[in-house]
C-alpha cells in the first residue's frame, strides 16, 4: 500500500501552519473586539441534527454528508457546517436563560463534506465562523455582515466582491416556491436528475445549480424580489441603508440562496478573483435564520452568522503575495563544541526559552562551520557557541549570524545581552512594545522591569 492522504483531504506542512495560525489570530482578535465568545462543538453529531437543522433538500444532506451507525446502531455524522451542532449546543445548554441576548459566538476547526475536491475545496476542511443568536434585529443582521467585511479587510483583501440578498420570511418563500416550481416544471424532464430531485424537495435549492444548461435556464426565472412581503422588503433596504452608512460595498445577486435550507430574509457572500487571476468562488458566506431554533425542538428564537473557508483564505492570501508559506524562525541557535558540552548547552537552550527567545540546538557532532549553516537555514539571528574554555571561564560566545561578529558575553549575563539586543531592535521595552525607554522605565503594565531577566 502506498502512503499517502485520503483524497480531498490536505495536509498542513510545516512551512504553512504559522499562516493558518495567523489567519485565525486575526480573526479571533476581531470577533473580541465585537463582543464574541468561543464555543466548542464536537465533531460527531447525531444525523437528526443536520437533517433536521440544515434541511434535506439541501445538496449538504442528500449526499454529501459522513454518516456511519455507531457500535450501538445510532446513526452520527461528522459535521458537515457549525451552525446545526451550535445551535444544539445553545438548546441543550439553555444558554437563553443565562445569557443576555443575543448570545454572540465565536467557532473554528474541521468540518467534513464527500464533494468534489477543487481550488481551495477540500473533503475535510476549516472553517471559521459566527453565530448571533436571539436577537430579531436588522441591525444586528447587519452588524455580522459589517464584521465578516471587517476580518477580510483586516487581512488585506481589498478586492472582495460582496453579494447580498434576500430570501424573504415565510410567506415570501411559500410564494416564490409556487413561482418557481410552474417555472421550472415544463422543463423538468431535460434538466439535471439533481434538480429534479431539488424540484421537489425545494426548488430555490435549483437556483444553486452548477450545471450549465440549468444555470442558463435559471436566469429567465422568477425573481425572488418580486414575491418579498412588504415587511421583509422595507428590513432588506434598511439593511442596505446600515451598510452604505458603514461604507461597505455590496451588489445585490438576486439568484443567491446559499447551500443550506434554514435560511430567511437576508443572505450573504463573499467572492473573490486573486490578483493572478484565479476565481476562487466564495472565501465564505452566511445569512439570517428563524426557525432554525424551533425546528430543533428549542425556543422561537432568530439568528445569524457566516463561516469562512481557512484554507481558502491561507491559499488567497499566498497567491497574492500576502502570507508567506514559510517555517518561523528561531531567534537564537546553541552550538556545543564536543558531547562534553552538550548537556551545559540544553541548560543554556532552556534558560534562554523560558526567558521568551526561539532557541534550537545542535544535537550532533558536527563541526563548527556545519552548525553555522544549520543556524541560516533556521533562520536563526544569533548563535551561542559553547567549548570546554567557555565552560570552564563560565563564559559564551554569542556571534551575530547577520553581521558575523561575535563577542564574549558570562553566563550569568546572557539574558540581559539578549533582552538589551532585542529592546533595542525593537524600539525600547523588551516586551515588544514601542516603548522607547529602557525596560527597568517601562511603565506598559507588561512586567517587564529589568527585561525578561527571570533567572
């Protein structure tokens, strides 16, 4: 047998790791500055909770879910979507009864699909996401559409398209439902065996169709701006009114109906064509949700929320020149000359990274001008050179791998050395900040009086 991933799946290297890690950072600072809390959910749900959740006219349910009988005969499915498993979670918890509403919460990890692998798809993939819950407002509705705005313009990516549009509530869709289905029902026996299945499970489900000849067909259908109740028409122009006044461009796409059934009134996506040319669809999406509670047997409560696709966003921001796929470097490298050293160097190693530096070793026995070579291609700034002689006079050899100088530096000195080159690089305080005084002045809160001299 031959080693190698499941198809559809990616494995994230070494060189890429630290820009998915960057990816959620930023994304987590956000969702605290808009007052959003983390909630983990676990992987495997009860089937029930997707079929019922995001509805079994949608593609998601009908065949592409990861749906296997336990040992004990039940029926559990690794998550296709967060929203379902949340809102579960949310019901469960009674999170309504001690929280203020709405609730704002914060997700991210993996989610599965059996679909085609393609661009920036993948069968198991990442996703970062939000859920407002228990408010009925439009502002809030469009409050999330202003934070998805905000993460992908914190990340740089200022070229994104966003669509809007709206889906109605109840009444608007029953009635563009019958509008559709004595559209498309003449034309059924030539369209799709997928959109045939759509057709009578939920025809808005054929408006997401990729097949060509249906997407054509689907183009002279009914808008469903003509069927909208006077309520939902005047929430969608103040929605738009909110998010002209936060100066964020949309374009209003009257065929979006995103992939998942429990959605109403407004929906949401947000497209993308990389600076090399490469149209990566949507980086993600989201929409608001009122009977999504009720259905899974909680109180009648609306919400709303959008997820991002991780690997989308890390692929986009590579291919733009944005993030660079590369391993982080470490600050400082520790050369022992001889095995005799080498237990004295793990002490110095140690030391130096529980005083905050990125400090790798040399385990073997190489010769000097080897472990140099080691230490540029880490990265590294700086080296720590250690002999029987340093032993000996408990003193170092730090040489700085950039400008090739080195100097003799004690032992006992060798934090502070490090803590006064780095405050310096930087501006000031060892703690990173722009100080610009010496640390033992530093009044930024951080403790870091006299550096990071923690010996």
């Amino acid at each position: 047998m031959e080693a190698k991933n499941v198809k559809g799946t990616r494995d994230i290297l070494l060189n890429e790791t630290g820009g998915f890690r960057t990816i959620e950072n930023i994304l987590t600072q956000i969702c605290g500055l808009f007052g959003y809390h983390e909630l983990r959910t676990p992987i495997l749900e009860h089937s029930e909770v997707f079929a019922r959740g995001v509805g079994e006219g949608s593609d998601i349910v009908r065949k592409e879910m990861y749906t296997f009988e336990d040992k004990a005969g039940r029926s559990v499915t690794m998550r296709p979507e967060f929203t379902a498993g949340i809102i579960r979670s949310f019901i469960q918890n009674k999170m309504h009864i001690e929280a203020e509403l709405p609730v704002k919460i914060f997700y991210h990890g993996p989610a599965f699909r059996y679909e085609r692998p393609q661009l920036g798809r993948y069968r198991q993939f990442s996703q970062f996401g939000v859920e407002s819950i228990g408010s009925s407002s439009l502002y809030n509705d469009a409050e999330v559409i202003t934070m998805a705005y905000t993460m992908l313009a914190s990340l740089a990516l200022n070229n994104v398209t966003l669509k809007i549009n709206c889906l109605g509530d109840k009444e608007s869709r029953d009635n563009y439902r019958e509008a559709l289905k004595k559209y498309f029902e003449p034309h059924l026996d030539n369209m799709c065996p997928d959109c045939k299945e759509r057709f009578r499970l939920n025809p808005l489900r054929i408006l997401d169709c990729k097949v060509e000849e249906d997407k054509i067909l689907a183009k002279d259908a009914p808008k469903i701006k003509d069927y909208l109740s006077a309520s939902s028409l005047e929430r969608f122009e103040k929605i738009k009114s909110a998010l002209r006044s936060n100066n964020i461009p949309f374009v209003e796409d009257d065929q979006l109906v995103r992939g998942l059934d429990y959605y109403s009134e407004i929906v949401f996506e947000f497209a993308y064509v990389s600076k090399t040319g490469k149209d990566y669809g949507a980086l993600g999406g989201g929409g608001h949700y009122g009977n999504l509670m009720k259905e899974l047997g909680g109180p009648d409560l609306p919400g709303v929320g959008f997820s991002f696709g991780v690997e989308r966003l890390f692929d986009i921001l590579v291919d733009d020149g944005i993030l660079e796929a590369k391993t982080s470097p470490v600050d400082i490298y520790v050369m022992p000359l001889g095995d005799e050293a080498k237990e004295y160097a793990l002490n110095i190693a140690n030391r130096l990274r529980v005083n905050g530096f990125a400090t790798d070793m040399c385990f073997d026995d190489v010769k000097l001008g080897a472990m140099i070579k080691r230490a540029l291609k880490k990265g590294a700034s700086f080296a720590v050179i250690i002999g029987e002689d340093e032993i000996a006079n408990n003193k170092l050899m730090v040489k700085n791998l950039k400008e090739n100088v080195q100097e003799e530096v004690s032992s006992s000195e060798l934090i502070t050395y490090f803590n006064n080159l780095y405050m310096k690089s930087r501006g000031g305080c060892s703690c990173g900040r722009d100080c610009s005084v010496d640390c033992a002045d530093c009044s930024c809160d951080n403790n870091c009086s006299g550096g990071n001299n923690n010996e």
